[in-house]
C-alpha cells in the first residue's frame, strides 16, 4: 500500500533537497573561484608589481568584477555537476527508493530541483543582461592599464561603413585614447558611380554630440562630362550615422552592451544593412538561452543520477559531464555557424538547447517512477 504524504511532508523533502541542492552548487562554485582567483594572481603577480597597480583596484575594480563573469560562465556546468552529486549520494543510500515508495511522484520529487534551477537561472539572466557588462568594461579598463597582455577592445585599422543608401564611409586607424583618425572620406553613389568624396586628415570623434570634426578637407566632385574637380575646406563639423563603436571589433564590443544597448545598436546595424548584424544578433539569443539551460542540465542530472547503478556515483559524473562538455561544445559550433551567416542566428544559438532538451525528456522518461 502507497501512503500519500502530508503538506507538511512535501514541504520538509522540499526543504530538504534544495538545500542540498543550493548549498552544494555554492560550495562547489566558490572552491572553483578560489582556485581559479588564485592561479590568475600567480600567473599576473609581475604585472601587478612591475606596473605598480594598487591593491584596491585590483581587489575591486579587477578581481570582483571578475568573478560574476566566471560564475555565469561555469553556472550551468556546477547546476549539473551539483544535481548529478547529492542525487547519485541519495540514490546510493536508497534515499530516492524510500521518497518514491512513500508515495511521492518522480513528477513531484523534480519540484524543489526545478525551483534551485529557477533561482539559478534568474541569477545568470541578471548578470548577463545587465552586471556582466558593466563589470567588463570596468575590467578591461584595469586591464588596459596594468596589465601586458590585456584584454581590451581592439578597434580595426581599416573601416568601411554603409552610413545611409549610397553614401560611404572609410576611417582608417581610429585611436580610442585620442578619439582621432589620420584619414576620414565620405563617398556618395548614384547609379554605381562614385559622384562625390568627402577626404579629411586628424579628423576627430566627439562621444557626446556624435559629430565628427576636422581642420581642413577636400571635397572631389564628378561632373557630367566625367571630369574631377575638388575644393578645400576649413573647419569640418557634421554628423553622420556612424558611431566609433562601430569600428572596433564587434565581436568584443557587444559583451560590454546592457540587453537595452545591444538591442538599440541592433536596430541601428540592420536600417544600415550591416554585416555584423549577425554577430550582434548571436550575443543577444546567447543572454537569454544559457540561463535557460540550467533547466535543461537540472532535468538530466536527475533522471541520470536518481538509480541506483553499478559503479555509483563515479559513474553518474563521469556520464553527467561528459554530457555536459558535449553541450558546451555544440553550442559553441553552432554559434561560430550562426555568426558566419550560413544558419538563422537563433536556431544557431537554440539548437543545442533544443537537442539536449530531446535527450532530457528520452533520460526523463526511463527515470525508475
């Protein structure tokens, strides 16, 4: 005979195995961090010395804006590892056996799982839509500045822009500290045919006003007949549809974005027909379908480690992470897919999600009920 558990029954297995589970994943991603923080100080001790950085700033504007990054980074990794962990022990000590046979549903044990996966899939949809940028453009500007090899926004050398239908833009080695250029053109286009060029030497950018400025510039104009002709100009001031942004690497630019700037510079990329939509289009999904695979992750683990097997607990985290790296990699194939064009960037970015989803429920439904 099944004895059905009371509220108060539900309530104390509930408390019970989200502890567990919480506590597990904290403790498991807090020793990965020490030893992570650890290793990275002892590998960038000399710079810190040599470049005389302060012992607050790289406390606090290096190291605590590190860590969130690492923990979004390795969030759903340690959900894995931490189910596959206290439900194998569990499932060893016959736990799980005795919480079915008192008449509890496997569909019913998956709630207090599900409700640590839902706390920690908000954490990592927090950091990524919003602290994580914050925080590494405050650790690349530290980085800038203390340490060799850094890590900062590389700007190209060489730019060409579709600023608006037929006109242009080339900038050629925009310097970020000086917000300059050597050589700045403007081409305007009717029919194919160049009819117009805008060339000026040390133009400047300014960040508040978006206008671009420049001494002295020469404007190339095309007549009718096909003839050249040019005229000289002082002090240029205007302001076209091209932000300095745009000309550093995308790629790295976008991980300094809030979900609210890349969905602006999204807009602005795609009225100019960019070519970097794609990749702006891959970094936004990749926000919101990370986090979204802890639930994924939390769902194997437990249909995985919750039977009782020969070879015991090494057994379920030897499957659960080789599951798990194989996620991570197909992930990042499929984005670098996405990124290049030859795939719809969100089908890219979800595939993976959709794919293990289809393993969750198959491992989900031979779970012992």
């Amino acid at each position: 005979m099944r004895l059905i558990p009371s509220i108060r029954g539900y309530r104390t297995l509930d408390r019970y195995i989200l502890g567990k589970f919480l506590s597990t994943y904290i403790f498991g991603l807090l020793m990965i961090i020490i030893v992570v923080v650890v290793f990275d100080y002892v590998e960038k001790v000399d710079d810190f010395t040599e470049l005389k950085a302060p012992w607050r700033d790289v406390i606090f504007d290096y190291y605590l804006n590190f860590v969130p990054y690492f923990i979004n980074q390795f969030s759903s990794l340690f959900t894995f590892i931490a189910v596959i962990f206290f439900t194998s022990k569990m499932a060893m000590q016959t736990e799980i056996v005795a919480i079915l046979s008192g008449g509890v549903s496997f569909r019913r044990l998956m709630w207090p799982y599900f409700v640590g996966a839902s706390i920690i899939a908000l954490l990592s949809v927090v950091l990524s839509l919003w602290v994580i940028p914050i925080t590494q453009r405050k650790s690349m500007e530290f980085q800038s500045q203390y340490l060799k090899k850094n890590q900062v926004i590389m700007y190209e050398d060489h730019v060409y822009r579709q600023i608006e239908p037929g006109t242009f833009a080339y900038v050629r080695g925009y310097s970020p500290h000086l917000e300059r250029v050597p050589f700045f053109a403007l081409e305007r286009f009717e029919n194919s045919e160049m009819v117009e060029t805008l060339n000026a030497a040390s133009a400047s950018f300014d960040e508040e006003s978006g206008r671009w400025t420049a001494p002295r510039y020469v404007i190339y104009t095309r007549s009718e007949d096909g003839s050249l002709g040019y005229k000289q100009y002082r002090n240029l001031d205007t302001l076209i549809n091209l932000d300095a942004r745009e000309l550093s690497e995308v790629k790295s630019l976008v991980k300094t974005m809030t979900i609210e700037e890349i969905n602006d510079f999204l807009s602005q990329q795609r009225r100019k027909g960019s070519d970097n939509v794609f990749i702006i289009e891959v970094e936004r999904h990749t926000r919101y379908s990370y986090p979204f695979s802890t639930f994924i992750l939390t769902l194997i683990g437990v249909a995985l480690s919750s039977r009782k097997v020969r070879g015991g607990m090494g057994m379920h985290i030897g499957l659960g992470i080789t599951l798990c790296f194989s996620y991570i990699m197909l992930g990042r194939v499929f984005e670098q897919i996405a990124i290049s064009g030859s795939m719809t960037p969100w089908l890219g970015v979800w595939l993976p999600n959709i794919i293990y989803a289809i393993i969750a429920v198959i491992v989900y439904n031979k779970a012992p009920k």
